[in-house]
C-alpha cells in the first residue's frame, strides 16, 4: 500500500495554509490515502507474434500496411485478426505511418513568439477538424531564426506538409520551395510558387470607407493601435487595407489621413479629436475595442460622435457596447480552402512518389476569399454641423 501526505489546512486572514498532522485548526481539510490499482500489463506485438507462431515482422506487415502491398494468406491474416481481438493488442500508430513512408503530421508554421490569434484562431480550427478527418494531426511548429532547424523539419521526416499562418523569412520559403513538401501559405504575402489562400482586404477596406462615406462622413481617418494590436504596419494586410482606404478618400475628393502609433489608444484619441474626425476605419477587431474604450472614458459617444468600422469578425465584436460594424475576414473558409488545397497536394505527392513515371503537378494557385460588411451599432449618419 502506498500512502500520500495526510494533513490539513489552517484558514486564516490569508486564506488557507498548509499545517502538519497534530496541530490544530480551523476548517481542517484532510486526505485519504490512494492505494495502488492492479495494472494490467498491455499486449505487444511479440505476444500476438507468439500465439500466432509467426515472426513480429509478419505480424506488423499484416496490421500496417494494404493488403495489396503485402501477401499474406486470408486465412493467417484472420487468425492475426482474432489473435489482436483476443488479446487487446493496439497497434501504433507511429509504427502504421513508419510502415508507409508518412508520419500523418501536419505542420502549422509560425514565425513570431506565440502563435497568431485573432481571426486564426477559427482558422486553425477549421483546419484542425479537416485535417483529422483525413487522419492527419496538426502540430505547432516555430521555426525561428536558425535554417538548421528549417532544414531538419523539412527534410527529417517529422511532417507530412505545411501550412504557413505568420509572416516567414524569404529564406524560408525558398527551402520550402526546395523540399517539395505539400504547403499552403495563408493570407501571406511571400512571392513563392506554394499555394497561397488570401482575404481580399483591399475590397474589405473599399466597403468599410463607402459605408462611412455612404453615411456623411468626411473626416474619416485610418487607425492602427501598434501597442495593443503588434501586427499594426508589420503584417503586410495593414498596408492593403490602408491602401484601398486612401485610394477610396481621393476618389471622393477627400484627404486620408493615418492615424498611428505605439505610445497607446489614448494618444492617438487626443490627435483624432483635434483633426475632428468623424469616423474611422480600424485595422483590425482588437484596435477598435481599445478605441470604443477610451471613447467612453473621453465621453465620447460611439457612434454619436465617432463611427467606427473594424475588421475580422471575431468574439466579442457582436457583444461589444455599441456591437462594432465589422468587415468578416472568413476565418473558418481560409481554413476549409487551406485544407482541401493541402490534402489534393499530398494526394499529388504520394502518387509521384509511388510512380516510376512523371506525374503531373498543377500550378500552384492563388484563391482569394471575399469579404463582407456587417452593420451595427457602431456606425451612424454624421451628425449635420
């Protein structure tokens, strides 16, 4: 029998702390002792190999690879089949890749500290649900600064394929490019001949400033947060949207103008409030939700005296106070595309692998996904002056 530590917590003015068995205290909270739980030894391939009165190897051909890559009798390859029932044996699914020259890995590639968040959180997901469907894993990889480590995870064997979700270094793509390893890179901006799935931000920030146009608004300026949201003017996104923003203002005779900074939301409010702007254009959902706040410390009605349009349709913009007007940026279909592009480039990849001829490759392919506008609370006609 195994015991544990068996004692009690004293509560006081800090909350509880631990005590030692003979003391006393209040609200004393005690422990029972864990005995061990029989453990039943799990069954190995060398146990069904040995009642079977084959060799291991058979047995591993026979669970791990087709019937059509291995001939095996029907009626041993049954007996394997009650031997595995009888005795519970499950065989590894590491040892079922090995057998075929796959390890069913997907990698999803990044660049920065920490995974991307936001809008990739419903793309990851998507992808995650497509993939395992298909049997494939999804599997962080940051791939960092050292090319060493690029090499060994494209060319060691650890994956399957790449879908890229982060900014990478051109280097990279390049080896990528030379692995020939399926890839998918998403809403990058990386000329590489790799299939790339993209959000059509210059016609979402197109509708954004029409709506606001639309409204009345002639002081509209284009906000981006760097200190809340780090992808502000590092993502290459940031720039087509300010782009298309610019280029809608001039066509209606209008002067953009940035507003931009890394000291805070507050700072760039003080220089929004003395341009009297009317209406702006966030880069995205975690810019504006720093504004709507400061807005409200400032008491500055949202959308009374400010409309505000964010980009990517993501939680808690449909609950914020006013719910923000918001240019969906198709999370979850960036993730579908990417996965079904992926899994016809590993099936193109197998087959060549498996052929003595040349098999046909198609071009890479570039699908860019459309946006939409969702009006709420957060945009109103301009107040008349």
């Amino acid at each position: 029998m195994r015991w544990v530590w068996h004692g009690y917590w004293n509560l006081d003015r800090e909350g509880y702390t631990m005590g030692s068995t003979g003391r006393t205290g209040r609200k004393a909270i005690q422990t029972t002792p864990l005995r061990k739980s029989p453990v039943q030894r799990r069954a190995t391939l060398a146990d069904v190999a040995r009642e079977c009165g084959l060799d291991k190897s058979t047995i591993s051909k026979a669970l791990n690879m087709p019937a059509a890559e291995f001939a095996l009798a029907e009626s041993t390859r049954q007996r394997i089949m009650e031997s595995v029932r009888r005795l519970g044996y499950r065989p590894s699914r590491r040892a079922q890749a090995l057998a075929r020259g796959e390890t069913r890995v997907i990698g999803l590639v990044y660049h920065q500290a920490t995974p991307p968040s936001g809008v990739y959180t419903s793309v990851q997901y998507a992808l995650s649900r497509i993939l395992g469907l298909s049997g494939y894993t999804l599997q962080f990889f940051n791939i960092g600064e050292d090319p060493h480590r690029w090499s060994e995870m494209l060319y060691g064997q650890q994956i399957d394929g790449v879908v890229a979700i982060s900014a990478l270094p051109r280097a990279f793509g390049d080896m990528l490019v030379e692995s020939r390893l399926p890839a998918v890179l998403m809403n990058l901006d990386l000329d590489v001949p790799v299939d790339h799935v993209m959000m059509d931000d210059a016609a979402g920030a197109e509708l954004a400033t029409r709506h606001l146009l639309e409204l009345g608004h002639r002081r509209i300026a284009f906000f981006g947060d760097a200190k809340n949201d780090p992808a502000c003017r590092v993502h290459f996104s940031y720039f087509v949207r300010l782009r298309a923003y610019e280029a809608v203002m001039q066509a209606a005779g209008l002067e953009p103008y940035e507003l931009y900074g890394k000291e805070g939301t507050s700072r760039l409010v003080d220089e929004l409030i003395a341009r009297g702007t009317t209406a702006v254009v966030a880069f995205s959902h975690i810019t504006a939700i720093h504004l709507l706040h400061v807005a409200w410390q400032r008491g500055l009605a949202v959308p009374g005296d400010l409309s505000v349009v964010s980009f990517n349709e993501e939680f808690p913009v449909a609950v914020t106070i006013p719910p923000l007007t918001t240019v969906t940026t198709v999370g979850p279909e960036m993730g579908r595309v990417a996965a079904d592009l992926l899994l016809r480039r590993i099936k193109e990849w197998k087959a060549a692998a498996e052929s003595d001829a040349s098999v046909e490759v198609a071009a890479s392919q570039r699908v860019v996904l459309p946006e939409q506008l969702i009006v709420r609370g957060s945009t109103a006609p301009a107040r008349k002056t």
